[in-house]
C-alpha cells in the first residue's frame, strides 16, 4: 500500500496492460488532469496487439480518436513514426481487418499513413524524379468501391490528395490490410504481386521500385 501512496492516478494507468488499459482509455475524460499527464507514445508503447483479442485493436484507435477531438494531444499523428509503425506491424491481420471493416477508423488509418509519406521520401533518392502514383484501396467508398489516394514526387518532395489531378504513371491497387502490412515492412511488393494482392497499371519497373524513395520507419 505504502509502495503506491505517491503514485498518481496518471502513473496506475501507465502500467496498465492489455484489456485494462483499453478499459481505462475508454473511461478516461480528455479535459481532465489525468489525461494531462498522459503521453500517446507511452500509451502506444505500452499496447501490445498480441495480448489482445480480434477487436481491441479497433477499441484503442477508437479511444484514441475519442480523446483527441476535445485533447489533441492524443491524435494518431502524435505518435512517433516507429511507434506507429510497431503498433501497426504488431496486429494481426484479423485486427487490421477489424480496422479496416470501421469506416472512420479505415479512413483515419489511411489518411495518416498517406500524410507522412512526404516526410518519408528520401530527397537524395527522388531528387530528378517526376511521377504521380494513384492509389486505389479496395472496399471504400469511393467510385467502384475504392478509397483513392494520388502521390505526386517532384523535385525531391511529395504532396497527397484525395483528388486525381495528374496522369498516373502507375495505378496501384491494394487491400488496406496488405498495404498497412507492406508500409510496415511486414510483406513485399514482389509476394504481394506475385500472390495477386497488389495489382499494378503502368510503369511496373518503377512501381517495384517505388519503395526504395522512401525511408519507411522499421518497428522498434
């Protein structure tokens, strides 16, 4: 009892594990002084996907997005890029897909991974190269039944839109589930496009190599 007299309320929950820290994320209040003294990268942290059943992992992202529209501070794009990456790389595929089947959770997922592309290129890499990627992510609600992205590099830089400006030079199309898997270095284009879970239109030269632009953070 004396052990924990100093601790704050704050510190419990940071050693909270599994199932009781989803518990407790989904009773906390955002505004509070509790969740104050909380950091979204020790939360991130202390979640370990495989202590969790099929759902958890949608209940954290869910608490998570709860928090952050009345405490920012919790908001996904908070959490370091290979923190995020772990987290991501450590659920299972039933999880992702448990992700993916909740339409907000699918959409900021998605959005967020697409946001940090720009800080991932590799400027050396990409520094002469000019061409727009659309990507089409399958089981949206976009036009024939797809989520749409378009990557476009130039001059050492990348910029997102949902919008379809310029001419692809190579089309992309992707379960979320596998491309949360192949940002995370947990499949490769060559086992996805020769297993049909990533079809290519286009330059298929450079959609192979399309990874090596980037510096996609490696789980911790």
């Amino acid at each position: 009892m004396a052990e924990n007299a100093g601790m704050t309320s704050a510190d419990r929950m940071a050693d909270l594990r599994g199932a009781a820290l989803l518990d407790a994320l989904e009773r906390l209040d955002p505004l509070g002084p509790e969740a104050h003294s909380l950091d979204v990268n020790a939360l991130a942290e202390a979640l370990d996907p495989g202590e969790l059943r099929k759902d958890d992992f949608s209940r954290f992202l869910k608490a998570l997005l709860t928090l952050a529209t009345r405490a920012p501070a919790f908001d996904l794009s908070k959490v370091e890029p290979a923190r995020f990456a772990s987290l991501v790389a450590s659920a299972s595929r039933a999880q992702l897909e448990s992700v993916v089947a909740d339409r907000q959770l699918r959409e900021r997922m998605l959005d967020e991974i697409f946001a940090r592309m720009g800080a991932h290129l590799r400027p050396d890499r990409a520094r002469d190269l000019q061409a727009v990627v659309h990507w089409r992510l399958s089981g949206g609600a976009g036009e024939g039944g797809y989520d749409r992205y378009e990557t476009a590099i130039s001059h050492g830089a990348c910029t997102v839109s949902r919008e379809m400006r310029s001419s692809a030079r190579v089309t992309i199309t992707i379960a979320p589930a596998d491309f949360f898997r192949l940002i995370t270095h947990q499949a490769t284009p060559a086992v996805l496009f020769v297993t049909g879970r990533i079809k290519v239109k286009g330059d298929l030269a450079f959609a192979a190599g399309l990874i090596g632009f980037f510096d996609l953070p490696h789980p911790v």
